[in-house]
C-alpha cells in the first residue's frame, strides 16, 4: 500500500465489526464456566470444554486457507459469524455439560476463523511502516469490548438468567456480520507473488500435499512464544470469576474494568513505539509484567489486591498481544499473512488449550494459590525463552 493512512474505509469497517463480534464473545468468557458450573461441572471439566473450543479454534484456522483461496476472506468471515450466532441462540437450550462441550467446539470453527481472517484483512488495509500502530488501534476494539461485555453477561446472568444473556450476545455477532458484509477484500499481492500462489495450485492440483499452505517455517520461534503467552492468558480469562466467587472478592467487574483502560492507555503509545524502536524493547517487560500479575493474583486475599494483580495483567496483555501479532505478520510475505494470523491466533489457543485444563486440574487438587504461581513460572518460562531464541526478524 502507497498510502500512509491509518483509518481508510476497509481498515475501519473490519475494525467496527471486529470490537462487535469480539463483544458478543466475550460475554461469554466470564459466563461459560458458570453455565458450567450450574449444570454441575467441576473447574477440571470446565478446563475440558476449554480445551474442545481451543482445538476447534485450532484445527479450523490451519484449515481455513485452501478454502479462502476460493471462496475469499470476505465470505468465510461472515459464514463463521452466522454459524457462531445460531450456536449463541441454542446455548441457554441445552442442560448437559456434554450439549455445551459440543456446542463450543461447533462455534469454534467459526469464531476461530472470524479472528483470523479479521487480523489477516486488518493488516492488509495498513502501510507496513505503521503496522504496528495499526493493529494496536484495530485491537483496541476488543479491549473496549473486554471492558464491557463480560460486566454485560454477568449483569444479564445476575438480573435475568442465562438465555437472555445467550441472545444479547447472538445480536451482537449478527450485527457483525452485518456490517463486515459492506466491506472489501484489500489486493495486496504482487505479480511475482500471484505466480508463486499458481505454481502452489498446480503442484496441489498433480496430487502432492504442501505443508507451506498450513504453516511456515519461519513462525516456529515465535509460535513457541505465542504458546507461552496463551497459556499464562488462559490463567487469568478462565478462573478468574470463579477464584473471586471462592475467596468472597467483590467488584469483579471493575477487575475487568481496570484491566482494560490499563490495556488501551498501553496500546495508544507502544504500537508506535515498537514500529520505530523495534519489538524487541516492548516483548521482554511485557513479559515481566504478566509475571508480576499473576503471582499478585496469587497472593489475592482482598478486593484490592485482586485489581492490583488486574492492573499488572492489563500492562502486560496490552504490551503483548499486539505485538506478538505484529511480530508473526511481519515474519512473512504480504502473501503469506493468512498462514501468519492462523498461526498467532492458534497457538495463542493451543497455549490456551494446555493452560485451561492443567491449571483447572491444579486449582482443583491444590487450590487457587497454586495454580497461580504455576502461571507465574510459565511467565517466567516466556522471558527465559524470549531472551534465548526470541528476536523480531522482519520481512517486507
């Protein structure tokens, strides 16, 4: 792209309906687990129905790539918001743990392609020297929905239930799909690109199964980061409604609240920051902030040390998640970002996928403290690798 702008129509128009499906996705981070748990789950079957998501999430995306190639990312997003809002509407139907399970991994494939394709057509609409500008104000959307949504689905469930809470959140993936349908699918591969995707179809067509249209080699490193991260994300999204309904914290929404104007205050400078300065300066004390947060939860016997530990995770989810997305774009070819955002938001959930169960299983057997010092080591475990494999390495 020629242009320096930031805010064109596409980027605009996925932006907005992206903050929306996000909003109506989120109302059910905070809810799911306590669906679950009215239905008589315990925190290691709810770990379970976190994982069934997160590898539906997974497999669709890797999947997703021959199909945009005819169909286009247009259409594929808004098959999955449909599909994901017919899966809202039927959830407050079901009554077993196992109906939900099946559910979740129905809506996955859509939800997990629909943030894929939304990432991949964002960063198609932005200049590569404000990539990372860019994508921090395309995912201040979610950061705003995160502070809305999940105080939405815990009002609806507290005042009406669960069913009207389920179709609060169907609206707002329809009105999603609604608005992606007005916007466009940017060209942004060049000629010599164009033959390199036509010899791929040739080979594809003459029987020989190519890897490179799942992965690429060049996302190991930060695929192993990504992981890491997902899984101290998982800590914190997860249990934290139901660690404050054990311990007796209050104003669990202002948790949510805290974390996510810390999250949008961050991204208005580090995006700009990182593009000039490099990623490398803004990844390691994301890390170290994601570490401070969690052993702080860990140590949560009060409302007030509860939103100290939030405000922690709101500095290092609002340092690292977009730039670990920025850092896996640009590790690319414009021609490759499909791959490229199917891979961060994977392992973002296979990390997710490990996470979930395993500290659902040590919040069980050795209770909440545990589990979150165990976050705190994996944290740990990101900066260690960060410093010894980690480096941004840009293709343009």
């Amino acid at each position: 792209m020629n242009s320096d702008k930031i805010w064109t129509k596409g980027f605009s128009i996925v932006t907005i309906s992206h903050s929306i499906f996000a909003l109506g996705g989120f109302m059910l981070m905070p809810t799911i687990p306590l669906f679950l748990v009215a239905l008589g789950a315990v925190e290691s079957q709810v770990g379970v129905v976190v994982t069934a998501y997160n590898v539906s999430c997974i497999v669709s995306r890797f999947l997703i790539n021959s199909v945009l190639e005819k169909i286009g990312k247009k259409r594929v997003m808004i098959a999955g918001l449909i599909l994901s809002t017919i899966i809202m509407a039927i959830y407050g139907k079901v009554e077993s743990i196992g109906a939900v399970a099946a559910l979740r991994v129905i809506q996955g494939m859509g939800l997990g392609t629909t943030s894929a394709i939304a990432a991949t057509m964002a960063a198609d609409f932005l200049p590569d020297k404000r990539r990372g500008q860019g994508i921090g104000y395309f995912s201040m959307g979610v950061v705003v929905a995160m502070t809305i949504a999940p105080a939405i689905g815990l009002y609806m469930r507290d005042n009406y239930g669960f069913m009207p809470m389920f179709l609060v959140a169907a609206c707002a993936h329809l009105m999603a799909a609604i608005m992606a349908s007005f916007t466009r699918e940017p060209d942004i591969i060049s000629e010599e690109q164009q033959r390199e995707a036509q010899q791929e179809k040739r080979e594809e067509k003459t029987g020989g199964f190519q890897w490179r249209s799942l992965y690429d080699r060049s996302l190991i490193v930060p695929s192993v980061i990504v992981l890491l991260f997902g899984i101290c994300r998982s800590v914190d999204l997860v249990y934290i409604a139901l660690f404050a309904e054990e311990r007796n914290l209050g104003h669990l929404s202002w948790y949510f609240a805290i974390q996510t104007i810390t999250m949008f205050c961050v991204r208005l400078v580090v995006g700009r920051f990182a593009d000039r300065k490099g990623r490398n300066l803004v990844l390691i004390p994301g890390g170290f902030a994601m570490l401070a947060a969690l052993f702080t939860l860990s140590l949560a016997n009060t409302s007030a040390i509860m939103l100290l530990g939030s405000f922690f995770c709101g500095l290092g989810v609002g340092v690292l998640a977009p730039n670990l997305q920025v850092w896996v774009l640009n590790a690319v070819e414009p021609a490759r970002r499909n791959v490229a955002s199917a891979s961060y938001y994977s392992f973002m959930d296979i990390g997710s996928a490990i996470g979930a169960p395993l500290m659902g299983i040590m919040a069980e057997h050795f209770g909440y403290t545990v589990m979150f010092r165990v976050g705190a080591c994996v944290a740990l475990l990101y900066i260690v690798c960060y410093f010894a494999i980690g480096r941004e390495k840009k293709v343009q």
